[in-house]
C-alpha cells in the first residue's frame, strides 16, 4: 500500500532482473517529463515570483521579475504568528494522533492476529474516513460542536465553556480537527509494520525475563520506528500546510489562521503572488529540513 | 503494552473506531433530514433527498466535473506511473537517485504548496485556468502514490514465472502482455482506485487551479459559508457506501482465500 511510502520496501534482492536497456528510457521518459515540467518547474517559478517586486504604476496584481529578497523580511514579519502557528497545531495533531493511532495499530496488527476476519473488519473502518468527503467529516464535527449541540452543552454543564463561548474557532477544535482527519495517516504505516513483526522477538524478551514494559520498550518500539516515522511524516506534512480545518466556516476562526490560510488569501484573494510564494518556498524549505533529518536518522537510503 | 491490562485495549481500540466513524454516521444520517437549503438542525426523515439528488442542481454538475476529473487524471497517472514503477524495479539506469528523489519529494510537499506553485506556473506561462489545468495537478500528485502501490507489486513477483515464458520461446511482448501485465493487474487497479478516491476528495490544490469551474469539494467549501444542501451529503454517503461495499468485499475475499490457504 502507498502508506508505507516512507518506509524502506523489502525488495526481492535479486540482482539478475536488473538490467540496463533501451526500453528503461522508453518507460521512464513520459513520466519523468510530466514531473519535471508540473512539479520541478512551478517550485522555480515560485522561487522567481516569490522575488518579484509590483510593476510602478502598474495594475493592482501586475508584478515583474526582480530579486526582491525583502518580500521574505515581509511575510516572516507579518504572518510570523501563523507560521510558527501551523507547525504548532500541526505537532500537536500528530502527536494526539500517535497517542490514538498507535495503540490502535497494535490492536489491529497484533491482538486481531488470531481473527483475521475481525482484523480485517478494523482496517475497513480505519480507511473508511478516506471513502467520505474531507470537507464534510470536518463540517460533521462543526455541526456536533455547535453551541446548541451535546458536546457543548456538556461542556458548559461541568463547567470549561463559560456563558457564550463555543468549541469552535478555537485552537483546540483546529487541532482536534486535525488530528481526526490524519489518524487513518498515523495509524496504517504504523500498522503495516506491527503486522509483520515476528512475535518470537518479543516471546524472547520475556523469557529473558524483561518485563513487558521493558519488552515493548526494547523490542517492540524499535521495531515499530519505521512506520512511527512514516506515519508521523504523513500527518505533519498535510496537517501543516492544511487550511480547511483552520478555516472560519469549519473550525476555526480569524484567530487560528495557518500558513495555508494566508497563502490562499495572498494568492487568491488579494492576488499578492509573490507574498504567497515566499510564504510557500518557506513552509516547503522548513518540511524539506525536516524530511532530511528524518531520513537520515532513520538511515532510510531506499527512499521509496 | 500488555501490562496495561488484558482488555484495556480492546476497550481502547474500540473507542478509537466509534471516534472514526462519528462524523461518518452524522454525515449519512443528514442525507436523510428533511431541510431545505441549510442541513444543520434535524427537521425529520426524508427520502426526497435521494431520490431526487440533481434538485440541487449545482451539487449534481460539481458531482460530474469531479468524476471527470478523476478519471481523466487517474488514467494519466495510472499509466505514466505503473511504466516509471516497472522501470524502477527491473532496470539499472543512470540517474537513478535523483529520479528516486523526484518522485518522493511530490508525497513530502504539501498540497498548498504543490497548489500554489501550479498555479504561479499557468500564471506566468499565461495558460487559462480551467478543468485542464486542474486534471494535470491530480495527476501530478496522484503519479507517486501510483508509482509507490504499483512498485511494491512488481517487486513481489516472481520472476520464474517470466523465465518459464522464456523459455516456452515467448517474445518478449508476449511474456509481457500474457504474464508480467496480467499478475502486476491487481496492483495497478489498486493504484487506480487510490488516485481516483484521491482525486475526488481533493480541494487544496484544487481551488489553486480550478478557476471559475466547480468540482464537488470546492462546491462544499463554497457552500459551507451559507449552508450546505442535503443533495451534498446524499452524494458524499452515496460515494461512501459504494467504496466501502467494494473494499469489504475484495477484503474478505483476501482474507477468506488465506484461510482456506492456511488450513491446507
């Protein structure tokens, strides 16, 4: 499955199908084209309109191309709040996420072992958010929260919402917003390592007399650090660059912007492009430090 | 984690799945409110909703530029990924780190940026933004995720298989057509649907491209500022239901095949 994209795929290690030929060119060409020209490309020219400077008593969103580092010094001044924003919310959800989907992978890749129609069962359901519109799950939720809703009520029954104030728009409903979206994102990498892990290992740990907090602590957990990883990767990366959960008519306000958020705006709205691309040339540089040192902790030279 | 308890996480794990399935089970049940133009407050059961979905008649055309789109950019990035997968796995090349690169950075740049950068590009290169444009930024975002299910399958085969098609004189299209592409075929229709399920649900780098046309979750995103029409969740459910009695089936078919495997 594409989940375990981050993780190193076992591949059957056998040199002799490896050849050089013609037909490798044939195959690769077209795709390799398609990347360069619609993925390489607009990440240059985001690096150029991010530099661009507005032409002088031009129209309004009329730019030409110059070396406008300023442009940097002017989106980190002024959406600094939702750039460090965004990474918070999206650690946030990715850890909430790891505390729900983890145990659920170990549920699901272990205990179901011995029901494997049962197991399957769960992993329908945790893949069964994919099947129904990201946009109306999140508007589910608004609608749950919602000030005359249960949730709500109960809230303010014991006593955390005070007269007049709501769930939504509120830092803890992006979040929790966010980490519901990406759970399934945690929970399958996680899962497709668990599922293949050779329960002798930890029988092992046991008979050496490790408690089973130490066993899952040394054996378990290690093994799992892959798809840890993977899963981790798959929900900050979306959660940060995000802005539907964060948006004023799902659940978030004004005050919860994103990165994402102000991009739309700069992009769409108020067509001030090259704040909108510096301000993506940021989020892409501080995920691509990211990566890296995800990478070369875990000492994933497969990438794929 | 077994010192938590025998139970603890069954009970734990349970709770989780009930958690994933709310919004689910709120958005069905909504397909059935009796509402008008804002389904937020339950005004009793209805079957108009389903039965006649295209009276909301913008939410029937979104529905329809989405399937386009999906299908146009699934078979796009079905095909130009399932030729990169196979020549990733079965040849040598030069360059074979940077393409490996290029195909993993797409999965690690987020939706926003990869968006944002489409749309600077047609900008720049003055191409109109429309359903065109739209269909090349699924494929481009569907294209790795194609390359990374279909690889995964190629790298399982066996290759015995195709020597044994050698050596019974097959030409090398023939082992192709009659052996390779026939076993990689569950991978590719794995991939397939992937990209389509991605492709329908996508907004982000969507609303970058679209333009002035409409797809459904751009519909949504428009139409959750002033209510959302039942019509919206009678096609999300409708959607929902046939994927998920797809994947019940071909699941419990897989797990039933192991099995009988097993007890062999």
């Amino acid at each position: 499955m594409a989940f375990s994209a981050f993780t190193p795929t076992e591949q059957k290690a056998d040199a002799s199908i490896q050849k050089r030929s013609p037909v490798a060119l044939l195959l690769l060409l077209p795709g390799v084209i398609f990347l360069v020209l619609f993925f390489v490309t607009p990440l240059l020219s985001l690096l150029l309109t991010s530099l661009q400077e507005p032409v002088p008593g031009g129209f309004f969103g009329e730019y030409r191309q110059a070396l406008r580092w300023e442009n940097y010094v002017f989106v980190l001044e002024t959406y600094g709040t939702q750039t460090l924003r965004s990474f918070g919310y999206a650690a946030l959800a990715s850890l909430f996420a790891l505390l729900i989907g983890f145990p659920l992978a170990y549920f699901i890749g272990i205990t179901l072992r011995r029901f494997p129609l049962l197991q399957a069962l769960c992993l329908v359901l945790v893949i069964a958010p994919f099947f129904i519109s990201f946009l109306l799950r999140t508007l589910a939720w608004k609608q749950i929260f919602a000030i005359e809703g249960p949730v709500a009520g109960f809230f303010s029954m014991i006593g955390i919402l005070g007269p007049g104030q709501s769930i939504t728009g509120t830092a803890f409903s992006v979040v929790f917003g966010l980490t519901y979206n990406f759970i399934p994102f945690m929970t399958l990498p996680i899962y497709a390592t668990l599922e293949r892990l050779d329960l002798r290992l930890v029988e092992a740990g046991g008979d050496l007399y490790a408690s089973p907090a130490t066993t899952f602590r040394t054996v378990t957990l290690p093994l799992a650090a892959p798809g840890v990883i993977s899963g981790t990767l798959l929900t900050f990366i979306p959660a940060s660059g995000d802005y539907i959960n964060a948006s004023r008519d799902f659940l978030g306000s004004t005050e919860t912007a994103m990165i994402g958020t102000v991009i739309e705006a700069n992009f769409l709205v108020l067509q001030n492009y090259p704040a909108a691309a510096a301000l993506s040339i940021v989020l892409m540089a501080v995920i691509l430090v990211l990566v890296g040192i995800y990478v070369k902790r875990s000492g994933t030279e497969d990438l794929l | 984690m077994r010192g938590f308890g025998k139970y603890t996480i069954w009970v734990y794990s349970g709770m989780a799945l009930v958690f994933l399935m709310i919004p689910i089970v709120y958005t069905i049940i909504f397909s059935f409110n009796d509402a008008r133009r804002t389904n937020i407050i339950w005004r009793g059961f209805t079957l108009d909703n389903w039965l006649n979905v295209c009276a909301a008649q913008d939410v029937c055309r979104a529905f329809g530029n989405s399937i386009l789109i999906a299908v146009v950019a699934t078979f796009i990035a079905t095909v130009l990924g399932t030729m990169i997968a196979i020549a990733l796995v079965r040849y040598r090349f030069r360059f074979r780190n940077t393409t490996t690169l290029l195909i993993f950075l797409p999965l690690t740049t987020p939706e926003v940026v990869l968006g944002a950068g489409l749309a600077a590009q047609f900008l720049q290169a003055g191409v109109p933004k429309g359903l065109g444009t739209v269909i090349i930024a699924h494929a481009l975002f569907c294209i790795s995720f194609v390359i990374v299910t279909v690889r995964a399958r190629v790298a399982s085969l066996d290759p015995a298989l195709e020597e044994a098609g050698r050596d019974l004189y097959g030409s090398p299209q023939q082992v192709f057509w009659r052996i390779t592409f026939p076993l990689l075929l569950p991978g590719i229709i794995a991939a397939a649907l992937l990209s389509f399920a991605l492709s329908f649900d996508d907004f982000i780098i969507t609303n970058f491209n679209r333009g002035a046309e409409v797809t459904f979750p751009s519909f949504v995103y428009t139409a959750a500022a002033r209510g959302i029409p039942p019509e919206a969740n009678v096609i999300a459910s409708a959607v929902f239901l046939l994927a998920i009695l797809f994947v019940l089936v071909s699941q419990f078919t897989a797990a039933a095949r192991r099995r009988r495997l097993a007890k062999l």
